[in-house]
C-alpha cells in the first residue's frame, strides 16, 4: 500500500487541509495538540469508518464550523497495482477505483467491507503491524502469555489456520447433527413395505366400488330421460296459464287507474269552463290598470328625486358653514412664517451659550478630578513606602548589630544607630508629605463651588433651549397647518359649485297628494289582477283537457277489449291437476334418485383416489427412505474428512508457533544492535512470549523505561517486516506515532537510520512526532501549527532538502552579519 494524498474538510480541527505524500521518510512535526495524530486519525477513519474514529460522531465536525457544514475525508492510494480514492463523510461514502467516473461502492457499509476485503486486515489488526498508534508499542505488555501468542498467530495470518480449523469443526459438528437428524427421522423399511402392500390392496378396492357406483347413476339418468318430455309440457301448460292470470290482474288495474284519471279530467275540465266566466267579468274592472301603474313608476321616480333635492340642500348649508371655518383659521395662521424665523434666529443664540456653558463646566470638573486622583495616588505612593521603610527599621532594629547594611550587605555593627537615625529622618518625612497628601485628599472629596456653579449655569441654558424648541415645534405645526387649510378652503369652495350645479339640474313640480291616490288606486286592483293570471291559467288549460279526456276514454275502450280476450284464451286451456301433481311426484323421485347414484359416484371416486394418493405416498415413503440412506453413507464420508483436516490444521499450528519466535527473536535482535550502538545484541521471546533484552548473553534483569520503549519498538518493527516476508502482505507502508517519547537524541538518530535501512521492504515510512531535531533524518516535513484565532490546524509541506540549503543560507547570513557587527565595533 502506497499513499498518495489526503484531503480533510471540517475535520476535528482541520478545516481545509490537503497533504500529498511521497516516497522515503515522511515526518509530520509540530507541537502537542496541533492535530498531527488527527492526520493518523483521517487516513483510518477513510478506510475503516467510524469504528476507527476517536469518540462519537458528533464530535467528528469541527468545532467551528456551521451545524451542517460538510465533514469530508478523501485519501487517495496505491494497492496491487491499482490506484483507490475513497471520499467518506458522516453519513455518506464513496470508492472510486483507478480514475473511473463511477464508484465501485456507494455506502458507508459497502466501502468499508470492500476495503477490508482489499487490504486483507481487519482494523485492529491494520493499527497493530503497520500502523503504530500513540502509546501503543508496549501493546503486547498488557496481554497474557496466551493472548500474545494468539495476537501474533492473528498478525502473521497463522490465526487463518485457527479460523479454518473452527470452521472445519464447526462443519463436522454440523455433519453429525444432520446424520443425527436424519437418523432420527428415517422411516421403518418394514413399516415402508407394509404400507405400499395395503395402498396396492385399498387401490383395487376402490376400483371396483367407483365401477358399481357409475352403472347406477347411468341406469338413475335413463329414468329421468323418460320423465322429461311430459314433465316439459306440463310445466308449459302451467306457466301459460299463469302468465295470463298475471297479464289479466295488470290490466284490470290499468283499467281501474285509467277511470278514475278520466274523472279527475272531467272535474279540470268543467272548472276551466266556469274560470272563462269570471275572467270575462274581470276584464271589465281591470281596463285602466296598466295605464295607472305607468303613471304610478312615474310618480314613484319624481318622490326619488324631491329626496334627492332635499339632501343636496342640506349638503349646500354644511359646505357653506365649513368655508367661514376654515377662512376665520386662515387669518389667525398668516403670521407663522415670521414667528419661525425670529424663533430660529433665538434657538441658535441660546444653543451657542449652551455650548460655551458644557465647555465651561466640563474643563472645571476635569481639573478637579485630575486634582483629586493626583493627590489620592501621591498618598498611596507615600503610604507603601512608609511600610518598607518602617519594615526595614524594625528588622534592623531587631537583628542589632548582626543586621546587614542595606547597600553593601555586610553586617552593620557600629554603625548601627547611624542607619537607624537615617530610617527615621526617612520616615518622618513621608509622614509629613503624606499628611499634606492626606488633608489635600479630604479638601478635594466635595464638589467645589466653582465646579457646581459651572453646572447650575449649564442646567439653566439647557432648558432655555428646551423651551426654544418647543416654541419652535409649535409654530412648525402652525405652519403644517396653515398649507392643510389653505388646501380645505379650495376644496370646499370646488365642493360648494359642483353642489349649485347639480341641484339646479333636478326637476320640479311633484304633488305627494296625488301620488297617494295613484297608488291605493293600484294596490286595490292588484289582487284582482293577480287572480285574473292565475284564470288564465286554467282558461289556456281547457283545450288540452278535452283533448286528454277523449285518449283516456279510448284507452279505456282498449284495455276492456284486451281483458276479454285473455278471459277467452285462458278458459280453452285444459290441465288436470291431479295428473300434474303425479307427474311431478315421479320427476321428483326421479331426480333424487339421479342425486343419490351422482353422490355415490363421488364417494366411490374420492375413495379411489385417496387410494392413489396412499399408494403414491407409500411409494414416496420409498424412495426417501433410499435418499436418507444415500445421504447418510455420504455425511459419513464427509465427517471422515473434516476429522482429518482438523488433525492436520493442528499439527500444522503448532509447528508454524514453534518457529516464530525464534525467527523474531532475530530480527529484533538485529534491530536492537543498530539502535544502541550493538550495546546490546541480542532480544528473545521466552515461552510466555515475554521480552527479553541479552546483555553478554545474560537476561537483564532490570531495563528503564527509555530501553522498554526500546525494546517494543524494535520488536513492532521485526514483527512488521515478518508480515511483509511471510504473510504474502505486500504493504510497503510503516506509521509511527509519537514512539521517540522516552529516547535520547542519538538512539532517536539511530533508529531514523534503521528506518532508513529497512526502505527496501517499507518505501514508505511516516512518523509523528513533535521533536523538531527528527526533521535533520527524514526526507519530507509536514509541518503541523494550530492558530489560535481562526481554531484551525494550519499544515506547510516542506521538503527535507529545501530545508538543509535554507538552513545553511540562514548559518550563512548569520556569519555575515555577526562578521559585520565586529569590523563596525572596530
């Protein structure tokens, strides 16, 4: 496996961060907390998901970053010969494989199974060989004996051989409960046997009965047969006679209906006839009716508009009223323009004198205050020197003679009443300055006359200009108001000639006495007009009634004639009623007889083949006892099998663990040497898989921690290149994080070399570590910073040679400027 680069968005606290990964000796430097284990972090959480990710997946997100900001990874790498990208976020993941346009998988499951599946290594087994987190080489100290043999069986892909031996016990185990199963199962031979002979006998039995039941039901047909031609003209007869007795009974009450509609015609008919009298006599009273009710609209028009007149004069009066209004507040409002202007002109002269005013109290104050604070940090200042200087003479005084001299230490002996005589000069003066200080202080507690004269002055300014201001919003009010009734009054005088004009347009002349006569005239011959309507009715009805009364008297003359000929058709029927009764007691017996024979024919028919379907059981019963035995001789040679593999898996276990440690006890022991400087040659496994450091070919007995950290590394090491050796695990990729915590500086080179040494197996190697002197042995620096403003890990890809031709530039620059210095110094 081979890295190629990495993105990370919103990342813990990587924001944006793009890091390309070359071949060689990667160091990712930077101080504790810059985020550089994060990198480690993003490069497992993209191959193996959340399981690989530190805490929950809430605190994945940056901390800065919006609710539903993006939280992106992308890594792109290099395996068997193709090249993966694999983009994976919260809730979504991608898996491209060699530049296509499309994913290979599409989910968060399905990436991470296939990338397990890819690299071969589940991911606490990928954390464990190639990926050396931080804090975790003494890995193997915290195991028992037994789970270290088992966590190296697992890594060098021995543990496979455990797994196929537990999934060929498990097959064998499930080989044995299904020949149980079967065993259990399998039915009687003899049982079988007996079965097939009674469903072969049952067979023929039923044969014979379902043959006896068909000659009965045929002879059972032959009898109805014969019944039938009689039986049908019979049922004829009958039901002719029934349908005319029901044609009969239908129109006898048509009939019926028929009379008595034609009397209800006959009573329309003669009341339409006495309605063409009266409407005669009510064309008489009603011959000035329209002309009235015309001349009624007209009278009911004039009253509308004698309203109409009315309301425009009221509206003439009000208009009239609102123009002297409004021309009275006109005159008082003519004289605000000037009002404004000498208001103005005496707002500004008092706001000037306001001004002057603050000025005025505000320079007063600020001396004040000045004043006040100087003498109050003065008395402060006097007040800790009079302590120190009262301390010191008291420790003077104490220690006598013996007491140091404050200027050159030695002790004072005879001049000790001399220093003391000093410190209280000393002393008397500051408590004289600090009780001039003192009363100073107290005189300046009070607000000074000057100070509250100054402010009275300004208060009484303020409100002159107050009251100026309101002054001057009143008159702009006037002058608001002033435009808004110039505005009314031309509205009212357009109002009050639009009113003249449309009141001399109504008519004149209406006489409210003639149109209350007009009108009781036409509400008394209303009813009768309405009355004459509805005579009218009946009047235009009259013809179609007589019309409707001849069809009626004629259908009546049909239906009686139709009556009697059914009469006549029904009695030249002739049915006796006791032949037909016999007739249908025979049919009756005939046809339950035809039911019985059908009902044994089916009996007889399901017997027969309940019998074949026993036979066919009997001989499936057969056949499966045939397969079980099959199968069964077959699990047999199957469990003989998988006892044997399971023989084999074991010896081969046990001999693969009898020659790892060894083997990587030698490898470690080559490590070892290189890293101190062959002090100590030699590391062994014992048989509890604990490590043992050699020194002269003794176990020592006691090791620090710095040569622990030591041993664990060279022992991960060792075990990492078994795996690339035997495993068949062509990695080519070694992450160390943070493993040079407890080394001195030269063991810290040496086993940068080692790393160096071992490139022809692991091309590429990454270590994190945040002790810049690492960066002298590697080929590439990632420099890794965390900025305190923006929250955000901040990463500078810097080359290892770039960085050894800068650094001597600056030596260089260093030289020339110190070189500089000493000639100008000269």
């Amino acid at each position: 496996m081979r890295l190629n680069s990495l993105r990370l968005v919103n990342f813990r606290q990587h924001a944006e961060t793009h890091v390309v990964f070359d071949t060689g000796i990667i160091g990712i430097i930077g101080a504790n907390g810059s985020g550089k284990t994060t990198i480690l972090e993003a490069i497992a959480w993209a191959l193996y998901g959340n399981a690989a990710a530190r805490g929950t997946r809430d605190s994945i997100r940056h901390a800065r970053a919006g609710a539903r900001a993006p939280v992106r990874v992308e890594l792109d790498f290099e395996l068997a010969g193709h090249r993966y990208r694999v983009v994976r976020g919260l809730t979504n993941a991608e898996l491209f494989l060699d530049g296509a346009s499309q994913p290979i998988a599409n989910s968060i499951t399905a990436v991470t199974e296939v990338l397990q599946r890819r690299l071969g290594m589940t991911r606490s087994e990928f954390f464990n060989t190639y990926f050396t987190g931080q804090k975790e080489l003494n890995v193997m100290a915290a195991m028992g004996p037994t789970e270290r043999a088992q966590f190296l069986s697992r890594v060098l892909g021995y543990e496979k051989l455990r797994t196929a031996q537990g999934l060929t016990r498990d097959r064998r185990r499930l080989i044995g409960a299904e020949m149980q199963g079967l065993a259990g199962g399998m039915p009687d031979a003899e049982s079988v046997a007996r079965s097939l002979a009674e469903a072969r006998t049952r067979l023929a039995d039923a044969d014979i009965r379902n043959g006896e039941a068909v000659d009965a039901r045929m002879r059972a047909e032959r009898v109805r047969a014969e019944l039938a031609p009689r039986w049908e003209v019979a049922g004829k007869d009958r039901e002719r006679i029934r349908q005319l007795d029901s044609d009969r009974a239908l129109l006898e009450g048509e009939l019926t209906g028929a009379r008595r509609e034609a009397e209800r015609l006959r009573a329309e008919l003669q009341e339409a006839q006495l309605a063409v009298t009266r409407q005669a006599e009510l064309a008489v009273s009603l011959a000035s009716f329209a002309t009235l009710r015309q001349e009624l609209a007209l009278l009911d028009g004039m009253a509308r508009e004698e309203g109409r007149r009315q309301t425009l004069e009221q509206s003439v009066a009000q208009v009239s009223a609102d123009r002297g209004r409004l021309g009275e507040r006109l005159q008082k409002l003519e004289s605000a323009p000037e009002l404004e202007l000498e208001s103005l002109e005496q707002l500004n002269v008092a706001r000037e004198a306001l001004a002057a005013a603050e000025v005025a109290a505000e320079e007063l104050r600020t001396t004040w205050v000045r004043d006040r604070q100087e003498a109050e940090t003065r008395r402060d200042s006097l007040l800790r020197q009079w302590r120190e200087l009262k301390q010191q003479r008291d420790q003077v005084a104490d220690l006598g003679p013996e007491s140091p001299c404050p200027t050159c230490t030695r002790p004072l002996g005879d001049n000790l009443a001399g220093v003391l005589e000093m410190l209280d000069e000393q002393l008397e003066t500051v408590e004289v300055d600090g009780n001039y200080f003192k009363d100073r202080l107290q005189q300046l507690s009070g607000t000074p006359q000057a100070v509250a004269d100054a402010d009275e002055a300004r208060r009484a300014r303020q409100a002159e200009v107050q009251g100026l201001e309101r002054r001057l919003a009143r008159i702009q009010a006037a002058l608001a108001e002033l435009a808004q009734v110039k505005a009314e009054l031309v509205e009212r005088d357009s109002r009050f000639e639009a009113l003249g004009l449309e009141l001399a347009k109504l008519p004149a002349g209406y006489d409210a006495r003639h149109h209350a006569e007009r009108k009781a005239e036409v509400d008394r011959l209303t009813p009768l007009e309405h009355e004459s309507s509805r005579l009218a009715v009946l009047v235009d009805r009259a013809p179609r009634l007589a019309t409707e009364l001849a069809a009626i008297e004629e259908r009546i003359t049909n239906v009686s004639a139709r009556v009697q000929l059914i009469s006549a058709e029904r009695a030249g029927i002739r049915l006796d009623e006791a032949g037909f009764q016999e007739l249908r007691m025979q049919v009756e017996a005939a046809e339950v007889a035809v039911r019985h024979a059908e009902l044994v024919s089916v009996q007889a028919a399901g017997e027969l083949a309940a019998a074949r379907k026993a036979l066919e059981s009997a001989e499936r019963d057969e056949l499966e006892l045939k397969r079980v035995q099959q199968r069964l001789a077959a699990l047999k040679s199957d469990r003989r099998l998988h006892e044997e593999l399971d023989r084999s898996f074991s010896d081969l276990r046990t001999d693969l663990n009898f020659q790892l440690r060894p083997e990587l006890s030698e490898i470690a022991s080559g490590f070892l040497a290189e890293l101190t400087d062959s002090r100590y040659a030699e590391l062994e496994l014992d048989d509890q898989y604990n490590v043992v450091v050699l020194e002269d070919g003794i176990p020592k007995p006691v090791i620090s921690g710095g040569e622990e950290d030591l041993a664990n590394l060279v022992l991960r090491l060792a075990i990492s290149q078994l795996i690339a050796e035997r495993a068949g695990q062509n990695f080519s990729l070694l992450v160390l994080d943070e493993v040079f915590g407890s080394l001195d500086e030269a063991r810290r080179l040496n086993v940068v070399e080692l790393l160096r040494r071992i490139q022809d197996r692991f091309e590429q190697i990454i270590l994190i570590t945040h002790i810049e002197s690492v960066r002298e042995g590697v080929d590439h620096v990632v420099e890794v910073k965390y900025d305190e403003e923006t929250g955000s890990s901040v990463v500078h890809q810097v080359d290892a040679d770039a960085e050894l031709v800068l650094a001597g530039a600056l030596v260089s620059d260093a030289l020339e400027f110190g070189g500089s210095s000493v000639e100008d110094e000269s």
